[in-house]
C-alpha cells in the first residue's frame, strides 16, 4: 500500500531580485525616451485622498459672549 506524501510540493524559487531591478531600469529609460518626466515629490507628501470625513470637536459648553 503506498502512503500519501505528507508535504506540498516544494515550490519553484523566486528569480532574483538582479533581474527585477534591471527590468525597472529598462521600463525607466524607455518612459523617459518617451519624452515622459519623473516628478520629485517631497518627502511627507500624499497623492492619495484621505477617506475620513473632517471633523470639527469642540471641546467644552462655552456660550457665546455677550
């Protein structure tokens, strides 16, 4: 009687990260022979919407002056 295999399959290794980094450069020098430009955007800044509503707390029951 033959046993089940225990494990999965061993699973094919990712190619390494040399060959990512080279396509990237490849995708960059063809956008920006393109005519397209890269735009430096500073440190700090977001290019996406905040989704929560502005909210405005007050603090405390202060009545207004008379």
């Amino acid at each position: 009687m033959a046993r089940k295999p225990t494990r999965a399959a061993a699973k094919k290794k990712q190619p390494a990260a040399v060959e990512t980094s080279e396509s990237i450069e490849e995708q960059t020098r063809r956008f920006l022979e393109s005519g397209n430009k890269i735009q430096v955007i500073q440190s700090g800044v977001s290019g996406q919407t905040s989704m929560a509503a502005n909210k405005h707390i007050k603090l405390g029951n202060k009545t207004a002056a008379k």
